[in-house]
C-alpha cells in the first residue's frame, strides 16, 4: 500500500522523489526538535499545521509561564522510513519513523531537573507530513506526531 500511494504522489507531482522527501524529512525533524526546545515561534510557524502548532506553542507557553527551560538535542539519526502515504484528492500525506538518539531535559528556574536526563536516549516518533501538490508552496507540514 505504502508503494502504491507513493505512485499515486508521482502520478499529481512528478518531481516527487522518495529519497529527496526522506532527507527533507530529515533536515525538518531536526529543526522542529531545535525551534520546540527554543521556543523558536516563528520557525514552527512555517513548518507545522495550524492544528499541530497550536499544540506545540501550547506548550512553549506553559513552559515559560512555568519559568522552564528546554534543551533537546538531536545527535543522530539511526533510522528513517516511508511507515505510510496517503493521497486525497491532491492532498498527500506521507508518515515517516525517525529513530534517533537524542538529549532531551527540562530544568525549572532553580536549575532542578523537571523532566529528562542529559544522557542521550533512543527514540522513535512517528511524524506525518502533508502537502497539497497542487500549490506553489513546496512545504511539507508536519501535521501530526507520536511516539513509538
């Protein structure tokens, strides 16, 4: 199915390449990971769904009201993969499983650890990235997460 719906992707966008989407995923990843811990707005603004950046500047609120300071660090990225693709109309949306091995803590404004540690932990998110292929605008936006 996942072949198939990628056929369907190239059949609307014939530019569409698997390979080139999987680094772009990459470099996004990364770049949300970095703007989320920093609270960078303006960056998840242009790379999320308003959906998703509802949740996430949610978040980066509460955090500051709460005086907390994130930091998150991508240091590797151990595995990237297609889980699954969709085409609605000219609607697609393909979901990628990054495993990566991160540092993710969470201090309050004493310095105390609130959530996480510094060492670096092996995770798996599940990101779906949605582009309608008709516009003129070559962004995928992320437009949902989870963890594995």
């Amino acid at each position: 199915p996942v072949g198939q719906a990628i056929q369907r992707i190239r059949g609307v966008d014939q530019g569409f390449d698997p390979h080139g989407f999987l680094a772009g995923a990459e470099g996004a990843f990364r770049m949300i990971v970095d703007a989320f811990a920093k609270g960078d707005r303006q960056t998840l603004r242009a790379l999320l769904s308003d959906d998703t950046y509802a949740g996430f500047e949610g978040e980066i609120t509460r955090r500051e009201q709460a005086g907390e300071t994130q930091l998150s660090e991508v240091r590797a990225v151990q595995e990237m993969a297609v889980d699954a693709a969709d085409l609605r109309g000219t609607i697609a949306d393909v979901t990628v499983r990054f495993v990566s091995d991160q540092v993710n803590l969470t201090t309050a404004k004493d310095g105390s650890v609130v959530a996480g540690a510094e060492a670096v932990t092996e995770l798996t998110d599940i990101w779906t990235f949605q582009r309608d292929l008709r516009s003129e605008d070559p962004t995928w936006r992320l437009v949902a997460t989870r963890s594995a």
